[in-house]
C-alpha cells in the first residue's frame, strides 16, 4: 500500500493546533490563578494592615458584649492614658464570640477593631489562604502542574489550618 504524502502534513498541523491549544489552556488557567491569588492578597491587605503596621495605631482588649448578623459590638480598653470606649465593634466571624475578650487595633478614623497579635495576623490573611488552596486546584488540574499545584495548595491549606489552631 502506498502511503499518501499529504498525511504528513495533516498530521503536524493537527499537532501544531493541539500544543497551542494547550499553551492558550495555560495561559488562561495562570490569568485564573492570578486574579485567585491578587483577590485573596486584596481581601486580606484591609485587616492585615493594621495588625502588621500597627506602629502609631491604638492596641488594646476588646470585650464582646454583644453580636449581631454582620458585626459584634462591646468595648475596647485602651493601652496608655486613654480611656475606654464602649462605641466599638468588630466584623462577627466564627473566632468572635460574647463574653470573649481579646487583643485588638482600632482601625484609624473608625469604631472598628482588629483583632492582634499571632491570631490576628493569621485571621487577616484567611481570604489569601483560600486564594492558594485555589490557585493551587487550578494550577494542578488546569496548567497540568501537579508538584508546583499542590506545593500552593498546601501552603493555602497549612495557613487556613494554623488559623484554625490559633483561633
């Protein structure tokens, strides 16, 4: 049987679609866990800035008094000469409860707090955390980048679990 010389030709366009195919897939897929990774970092930058530069910011214990749907309410007592505020509140989360006390810093300008120290830095960066154990996903079953995917999701994984310990 005579073989066709068009075949060749069929055949390394066919591979030449397939591997930019598969090149645009990656490309898609790192735009994917980018924007996965900047929203968490973005998400997490509101709170994890008053904890980290807390430099020249009031720090202190808040009381929960009081919680509601979206926020808890309760006082803050002040380190230094100020006095203590009952006007503050606190954005509610599964590591606030009434009757807790905790350390905090107030956010400038507002009658909200953060919660500080190790919790609080690790509380702060939750929406990053779960921005890695998802970019992690995509990296690993969208770029086909199994050992770099799961080396992102762990780290996403270890940062949510170690919040979970603290908290």
């Amino acid at each position: 049987m005579a073989k066709d010389p068009a075949m060749p030709a069929e055949s390394s366009r066919a591979s030449g679609s397939r591997s930019a195919l598969s090149a645009g897939r990656s490309v898609l897929m790192a735009l994917v866990a980018l924007l996965l990774l900047v929203g968490g970092g973005y998400a997490s930058w509101g709170d994890a800035q008053q904890v980290l530069l807390g430099k020249g910011r009031v720090h202190g214990e808040f009381a929960v008094t009081a919680c509601g749907d979206a926020t808890c309410a309760g006082s803050f007592d002040p380190e230094g000469p100020e006095g203590p505020r009952s006007d503050m509140t606190v954005r509610a989360s599964v590591a606030v409860r009434k009757g807790e006390r905790f350390p905090a810093v107030v956010k400038p300008g507002t009658h909200e707090v953060v919660r500080a120290g190790a919790a609080g830095s690790l509380h702060a960066w939750v929406p990053l955390g779960g921005g890695l154990l998802l970019a992690g996903l995509v990296i690993a079953g969208g770029m086909r980048r199994g050992r770099l995917g799961l080396v992102v999701a762990a780290l996403g994984a270890a940062q949510l679990f170690a919040t979970f310990l603290l908290l």
